[in-house]
C-alpha cells in the first residue's frame, strides 16, 4: 500500500510539472500570470480561500498537536491533500492523504508508529447560486492507517460546504459525518463529526489574516470526553515561484478550549499551498 501510495503520488507530481511547464510555455502572455500587480495577488489570495473556486490546489498542511497525556507528548499530521475541479467547477473533488508520526504516550521520548493514515475522499457537487456558494456530496474515509493509525473501518457519510464573500472577506464553514459501514467487527463503530469554520481578511498585495479552527466531535464517546474545540488563528501570504507559479504560505496557532481528558492542548499549523488556475491550461 505504501509502496502504491508513493507511485501514485510520483504519477500525479510528474503529470502536474509536466502540465504546468507546457501550459507556462503557452500563455506566456495571459495577463493571470504576468500582471504581478495588487490586484492580480488578491484575486489569487482570494481563490485560496475559497474551497469552491475553480482551480487546482495542491495544499502541504502540517498539523503538530501538543501536549498529550502526563509526559507532554506531541502528535504530528502531514495532510497532502490535492484539490481537483472537473466539468467546469461543478463538481470539486479533495483526498486527504495524512502522514501522521504518534509517539509512545506512556514516555518521556519514543515512537509509537508512523506512516499513513486512513485517506479521505470527499466530492462536492457546486451548483449555480447567487449571494451564497455551495456544495455538497458524500465523505468517504478508507482504512489505510492500519491498527495503529487507523480505525480499520470503512466509513462514508454526507459532507456540505456554504460561503459567502462580501468585500475582502471569504466566511464560510464546511460540515461532514462519516458513519462505519464495513470492516474490521472487532473495531469500534465510527460515528463523529468535523466543522470546519474559515474566515479570511485579505489586507492586500497577498497578505491576509485568517482563522480556520476544525471543530471535531466523536459521538460514540461519552459526553465529557466528545468534543475538540479549538481557539485561534493566524495568517499568510501569497507570493509567485518564478513570478508564475502561485503559491499560498500561511501559519496559524489554535488552543483547544474543549478536548478530552486525553487530547491536545495547542495545535500548531503550517501550510504551502500551490495553485493552478484552471485558465492556465486553455492555450493561447
């Protein structure tokens, strides 16, 4: 399976250099790349933002989770989650692969397990709107991860997105539950659910100031140990590779105010996120 993973990801990186060089080489002179001005950065900034836009996203999200348990110990999750639009932008796809490092919680230092965890698949169907953007279609997660990593079921449920962009703001929350339906009958069931709120301030020449805290809730634990809600935020700036290849850069900080006896206290992200319009592969 790993060895599987890191083939199809090599795949998907050769394809995507090799598209991006020749659509480079062909809209030399698209206004989208080369007008480097304000508002050429913003409109990309504010594309960023928006997991409804009609662009290719290749996001790197680092997420350190710290101070689990009596020794302090840290998780750490390395989500490589490319974002595709197809026909047009109605129908936006995102698969999470989370690379996940756990250490041995029962000591001061030591690892427990790393590698991959279960992959999730989510499609959201984007249909013509005014005002409001939406999505919405199935969440699936596969059991990749393992005993360790994973929770060895298959689950899927429903998952929704809505936002809204007045002036230089993007607010917007994405909801998903995913519900066990196969698998490993020695496992515990699945059933929980993810918020995920996102505000964005663009400040202009591709800085903005954001806030993005996923709020998770586990239904088949008891009601003290249920929720993880985190407090925080942080911000970021787009900036151009080359002066062509657009790449978003952003940090933020969370403190979880609700968590479980054994949870994370702070959680620390960090992302590069690179972009392709889809115009840049119309060519000239």
């Amino acid at each position: 399976m790993k060895k599987l993973l890191l083939l199809s990801l090599s795949i998907i990186l050769g394809i995507f250099s090799v598209n991006a060089q020749e659509s480079l080489e062909h809209i030399e002179h698209d206004s989208t790349l080369q007008e480097l001005g304000n508002e050429s950065m913003e409109d990309l900034s504010a594309a960023a933002a928006n997991p409804l836009a009609n662009l290719m996203s290749f996001p790197f999200q680092n997420n350190l989770n710290m101070n689990y348990g009596e020794h302090n110990r840290n998780t750490n999750i390395l989500n490589i989650q490319p974002v595709v639009p197809l026909f047009g932008g109605k129908l936006i796809t995102r698969t999470i692969f989370p690379i996940v490092r756990i250490p041995d919680f029962s000591n001061e230092s030591g690892k427990l397990s790393s590698g991959l965890a279960d992959i999730v698949f989510t499609a959201f169907y984007v249909p013509k709107s005014k005002g409001v953007m939406v999505g919405f279609g199935p969440v699936i997660e596969l059991p990749t991860g393992g005993s360790i990593r994973g929770s060895q079921k298959w689950s899927a449920g429903p998952s929704f997105v809505a936002l809204v962009t007045p002036g230089d703001w993007t607010i917007g929350a994405l909801i998903n539950n995913a519900w066990s339906f196969a698998g490993n009958s020695d496992r515990d069931d699945v059933n929980h659910m993810m918020i995920n709120i996102f505000a964005v301030r663009q400040l202009g020449k591709g800085w903005y100031v954001n806030s993005a805290p996923i709020i998770t809730a586990d239904w088949t634990a008891d009601s003290d140990n249920r929720w993880i809600v985190p407090v925080g935020g942080g911000g970021g700036k787009m900036v151009m590779l080359g002066g062509k290849l657009p790449l978003n850069l952003q940090s933020q900080l969370y403190y979880n105010v609700v968590r479980p006896d054994f949870g994370p206290e702070w959680q620390w992200r960090v992302q590069a996120q690179f972009l392709l319009p889809m115009n840049m592969f119309s060519k000239k």
